[in-house]
C-alpha cells in the first residue's frame, strides 16, 4: 500500500493515548461492554471504486447509511486528505488493515500514519503465506504481535489481528488461532473476527468469545454459502444473530461488512447494508 511521509507526533497521540488507556482501564474493571456502533464496511470491497476516486467512493458509502469504514489502502491521498474527506461526508475511520511486512519494516512509521489519519485500531489482514506452515512460524507472529502492539500502544493505537480460514487448520496438534491468542498479551493484541472465515474453518465464534472475553473488539461481517463460496448476506448460512448474541462477551465495539470479490460492488454494499443493519443494530445499541 503507498505511503506519503510521515508527519510528527502530535497532541493527537496524547489525546488517543490516554483514550486507549481510559477503555483498557474499564475493560480490566470487568466491563466487557458494547457500545453503540453504527455498521461499518470494510473498503476492500469497494478497492477498485477507491483507486478511481477516493472521495467519491466515501460520499457513495456515506449516502447508502454505513457511518464507519475500515480502510485497506489510502490509493496515494495523504492523512490529510485523507481526515478532510472523512470529515465531509460525516464518517468515521476507526480502523485500517496494515500490511505485516510494513509493521516488521517500521512499525513507528505505521503508527504515525495512523494517528494522523485518525483511527483506533490497526490490524494486520494475514500473516505471509511462506510463513505459516509451522507452530514456530505463529510462535515468532505472536512474538511479533506483542512487540508492534507495545508500541501502538505506546502511540495510543490498539492493535489488531484478522483472521482467516487457515489459522484454523490444525498443525502438530494445535490450532494457530488459538496459539496467537493464547502466545500474546491480552491487554495489547485484540482480534477482528472474520465471521466468514471463522464459519469455513468450523470455528464456533461463541465458543472463542467464551474461552477469550472481551478479546474480539473488531469483526467482519460477510456471508459463505452452503458450498464455501461468498455470498451476499442473507445469501449464505453465517449465523450472525447466534453471534451478534454474544457480542458483550466478545467485547465486540465495531463491525464493517465485507464481500472480497463483489460482481457489483455499488449494488452489493447497498444490499448488504439492507440485509444486516437493523440485526447489527438490534444487538450493538
């Protein structure tokens, strides 16, 4: 993903610093509680709309009634730009997906984009393909993870993990999902829950919300059919009120929509938008 330079540090670090620390401090206390979240989307399903024209692509997703997004890219527009076209349209940006190899390259560089930009939470989409044949391979991520999210932290960010089905897949005995869970601090490293991939590796959601409470902050919120192929929501089997139910266990705060490959993009953000807000709602108000 392009990068500008980056600019320094400023009042706004304090200011989501001592946020972070204010909701890690409830948390500790026992308030594993959700708060009111409007539906978010992920803007991955709409990337092809965002490398055309940015802006435009934020007012379309502003008018359809999503008031969070998630971003997967900025497409070259600086933090600046990138906060004004937010502020005109009347959205939020609490999360972004980095890449893992712009974290091990320079994590600081990832936090003050981040904050000039304006989020909550950076999450890193996947761990690399040629490194995660092996337990070894999840226990240095999670060495990993604990590192960068110390420093996010620090530059009061959370930090963040997607999942996707392949955590799933048992090696010499154990799940990685669990491996990262159970190998990294649970003040520091949250969990966005993709609820697709989780269903297609036969992943109970509430048995993980059980087991790891408060520890999932974040989810995506996408459907498989009954052959494993994405689907619209409503056109699938995700059992999302079954899910949405244990959201104050989970921790859950936001939620963005997402469709990886879309045959419409404009008519599939608007469709699902239609099919899922009022349960989102129903649960997270």
């Amino acid at each position: 993903m392009d990068r500008r330079s980056f600019i320094a540090r400023s009042s706004m670090i304090a200011a989501a610093a001592f946020a972070a620390g204010c909701s890690r401090e409830a948390e500790q206390s026992g308030a594993l509680m959700t708060t009111s979240a409007p539906l978010g989307l992920q803007l991955y399903t709409v990337r092809d709309l965002m490398a055309e024209d940015l802006a435009a692509t934020l007012e379309l997703v502003a008018s359809i009634g999503y008031r969070d997004v998630e971003f997967a890219g900025y497409f070259g527009t600086s933090p600046q730009d990138v906060r004004r076209h937010l502020d005109s349209t009347g959205l939020r940006a609490p999360s972004a997906h980095i890449g893992y190899e712009e974290f091990a390259a320079n994590v600081d560089a990832v936090i003050e984009h981040a904050v000039a930009v304006g989020h909550e939470f950076v999450v890193v989409p996947a761990v690399p393909e040629d490194q995660r044949a092996t337990l070894d391979d999840y226990l240095r991520h999670a060495e990993n993870f604990n590192r960068w999210s110390e420093a996010c932290r620090n530059g009061g960010l959370r930090f963040g993990y997607h999942n996707h089905e392949f955590e799933f897949t048992v090696i010499d005995g154990r799940i990685p999902y669990d491996v990262l869970l159970s190998e990294t601090d649970s003040k520091n490293v949250e969990m966005e829950l993709d609820l697709a991939w989780a269903r297609a590796g036969n992943a109970d959601p509430l048995k993980y919300f059980e087991a790891w409470p408060g520890r999932f902050p974040l989810c995506h919120i996408k459907d498989l059919d009954a052959n494993g192929n994405e689907a619209d929501i409503g056109d699938g089997d995700v059992a999302f009120e079954r899910i949405f139910g244990g959201a104050q266990q989970a921790g859950l705060q936001h939620g963005f929509v997402e469709r990886d490959h879309p045959a419409d993009a404009r008519e599939s953000i608007r469709q699902n938008f239609d099919a899922i807000n009022a349960m989102w709602s129903k649960y997270m108000s």
